[in-house]
C-alpha cells in the first residue's frame, strides 16, 4: 500500500444479499482511482478499476 491508500472493510447492507457498503474518514477533494479486488484461494476472481472525483 501506498502512504494515501485506505484499506476499506466490506460489510453486507442489512436486509440485501448483493450490497455491501463501506466507510472511510480523512479522504482529500480530487481525483481518486478505486481498486475493488476479489481473491479466491488460488487466483483473483474479480477486479474492478474506477476513478473517482471528490468536491
């Protein structure tokens, strides 16, 4: 991990199966890239990439 990156603890939305949510304090305004990574014992099974902009 880089100085800037937060690590983001996944947590199920009560009464769904298929939407989680997370929160993090101290995140700066501008551009910001976010990395969701699923891994499986072996391999990764899911990698999604974004770029987020905050006011």
């Amino acid at each position: 991990m880089r100085h800037l990156d937060h690590e983001v603890a996944l947590a199920p939305v009560p009464g769904s199966s298929d939407h989680f949510e997370g929160r993090v304090a101290g995140v700066s305004t501008g551009k910001w890239g976010l990395a969701i990574e699923g891994d499986g014992a072996s391999e990764r099974l899911f990698l999604s990439q974004n770029t987020l902009y905050f006011e």
